[in-house]
C-alpha cells in the first residue's frame, strides 16, 4: 500500500457546514458547542461556536469559533478565537445554499477542517488533505501488474470471450506503468 506524507480528511476533525443549518442556526443565530465523538473513544475534541445570523446583504453573517489546541512536542495548550465567514448562493428551485467561507483562500467549502497538528480550521485545499481512498492502490490491478501469466490462467480458465475485457485491461496497465503510478 502506497503511504502519502500529506495527512487525509479522515484523520482530521471536520466541521459540515449543514449541521449548522439542520440546527437553524443559520437563521437565528446563537451560542452552542459542537463536539466529535468516536465508539470506541467517546468525546475527542469539542468547540464552542457563536454565529450571527444576519440575513441582510451577502457577508453579513460569521460564526465565530473558540476551542483550544495542545503542542503535541510541549504539551502547552493554545486557547484560539477565529472568525470565519458564511456565504450562501441561490439554488435553481429555490432557497439558498450556505458556505463557510476558508479564511485562507476565500473559497466557499462545505466542511472546513482542523488537520492534525494544525492551529485552525481551513479547507481541504488550504490544509493540504487528502482522501484516503486517492492513496490506495488497487490489488487487482497490481497482483496482474507482478504476475502477468495469471492473465494467461484467466483466459484458459473463462474462456475467449474475455478477450476484449483483457485488452481494456492491459492499457490501463500500460498506462499505469508509463505513468508511474503503478510500480511493478
């Protein structure tokens, strides 16, 4: 299994954006916690939130967000006070579509995250993460990738009529080594 140095969103707390509006908090505004909990550790991390719900002109509304972060090297704790912006777009059929805003880029993100290590919460472009499924290889592809007869075994065993299935098969293979993202 191939290993990125970049850490993914899995591993980081993500904060949705849609759990402030099935919680109407984009409408009224208000004080609240929000907290992430894991089965088989309980509550990881919490943070506490103020939103203003200003439906005047487009900008108007933030949240703010204050938690606290812990050096992992010093054990020293940071308590960080952060304002972020909510943008909103209009929908085709109506209503209107809510964004956090990255303080970082100015890009609208539906979840803003807290990467591992990290002080604040950003998008996934500015924090540098990942999906975890974009750095796993496929097992099938590179067990035919190390062992090219079991192709052979493949074709004795079902038959010609997988003949046009193997050659799609082989240039996603050739294209996989010429592209380097496939390492024999």
């Amino acid at each position: 299994m191939f290993v990125s140095a970049r850490y993914t969103v899995e591993d980081s707390l993500s904060l949705p954006i849609s759990w402030f509006r099935e919680n109407c908090y984009l409408y009224q505004g208000g004080l609240g916690a929000f907290e992430w909990t894991s089965e088989k550790r309980g509550k990881i991390a919490s943070i506490f939130f103020a939103v203003n719900a200003d439906e005047g002109l487009p900008g108007d509304s933030f949240i703010i967000l204050a938690y606290s972060v812990t050096d992992k090297l010093t054990g020293q704790k940071e308590e960080i006070t952060e304002r972020i912006d909510i943008g909103s777009t209009p929908c085709h059929f109506g209503g209107v579509r809510y964004w956090f805003v990255c303080p970082s880029c100015r890009r609208r993100a539906g979840k803003l995250y807290l990467a591992p290590g990290t002080r604040h919460f950003r998008c996934r472009n500015c924090a540098n993460l990942t999906y975890r499924s974009c750095q796993e290889n496929d097992k099938r592809v590179n067990a035919l990738a190390k062992n090219p007869e079991s192709i052979k075994e493949i074709m004795d065993s079902r038959g010609k009529n997988l003949l046009l299935a193997l050659k799609a098969t082989l240039k996603h293979l050739e294209k996989a080594l010429h592209n380097g993202s496939l390492i024999p």
